[in-house]
C-alpha cells in the first residue's frame, strides 16, 4: 500500500509493481484485490483501490466528495503563499509578536496573512501586549511545528545566517 501512496494520482502499472515486489501477477492481482475489498468493507477508511487498464491508485471513495469540496474550498487544501510564508517566519523568530509590529518588519498590511494563518491553525492568539489598544500577541503552534517537520523553534536556522550573508546575496552552504 506504501508504493500506491507515494505514487499518487500517477498510479502504478501491474508489471512495475510485479518488478518491485519481486512477485508474480497471479500473486500481485490477489494481494489487490484482498486490498481492495477491505478498503471497500472499512468504513473508517476514506479510500479505495482502484484500477484503470493493469494501473492502480488509491483514490477517495465517492461518498466523500461533498466533504473533500468543502475542504478545497476553504483554502486548507492549498499551499501558503509567499506572504503567508513571510508573516509565519517573522512570527516564529520574534514571538510574541503584535500585527502592528509585524507591518513594521514587512512594510505592508499582514491582516490578510494572519488571518489565514489563523484559519489553518499555523498561529494563535496568545494574550494582549501591556500597550495602549492592547493589540493581540501572535506566536506558532503545533501545526506549525508539524508543517515544517520541526521539533521546536532551536531548530530554525539561526537568523544572522540571513544576515551575515545578505550583503553578498549568499545563501549559507552555496558558494
């Protein structure tokens, strides 16, 4: 099952898998074939095995669909912009951060990118600066940590890295 994941919406052909697995087609079709039924039986599962001309892919069961759309609609399904990117990176290396302070580093409005951070849950609100308005203070979550495959903010590259080699435009490690 972990080959038919990785491949994706590309699929695998019978005769590669045969290849991979170092098994005959007899043995191959049944192993798909018990695959599929119990993906097919498993109402926890979200999806089911599927094959188009001797290709395979795991793919959503049509009973999903309406909620999938939902999810793509809502934005959770896409990657962060540039903007985004650039609020979050600012958040994890200064939090606690207000967006005052935010615009200030990037010289343009962050509501929109907070926002949307906010929505995929890559920050969170926590408490108020001690300042007149009593903005709200911005730091990273879980999600974040997960997103980046990071176990805690001592794991970012250090930020005079950036620094130090701004003026020659060298990133560290290239030459």
């Amino acid at each position: 099952m972990a080959l038919l994941f990785v491949a994706g919406d590309q699929g695998i052909k019978e005769k590669d898998l045969v290849e991979l697995l170092e098994i005959d087609s007899a043995a191959l079709r049944q192993n798909l074939e018990e695959l599929q039924v119990k993906l097919l039986t498993d109402g926890d599962s979200g999806i089911q095995l599927v094959n188009y001309n001797s290709l395979y892919k795991l793919v959503t069961k049509n009973e999903f669909s309406e909620l999938l759309t939902k999810y793509f609609k809502s934005g959770l399904g896409t990657k962060l912009s540039q903007a985004a990117l650039e609020v979050l990176s600012i958040i994890a290396y200064r939090q606690p951060i207000t967006r005052i302070e935010i615009d200030e580093i990037r010289g343009v409005q962050s509501s929109g990118s907070l926002n949307t951070l906010l929505m995929r849950k890559m920050i969170k609100e926590q408490g108020k600066k001690n300042v007149p308005g009593h903005p709200n203070l911005y730091v990273v979550t879980d999600e974040f940590f997960d997103y980046f495959g990071i176990k805690s903010l001592e794991d970012l590259p250090k930020i005079e890295n950036f620094e130090e080699n701004s003026n020659t435009g060298e990133i560290d490690g290239e030459s």
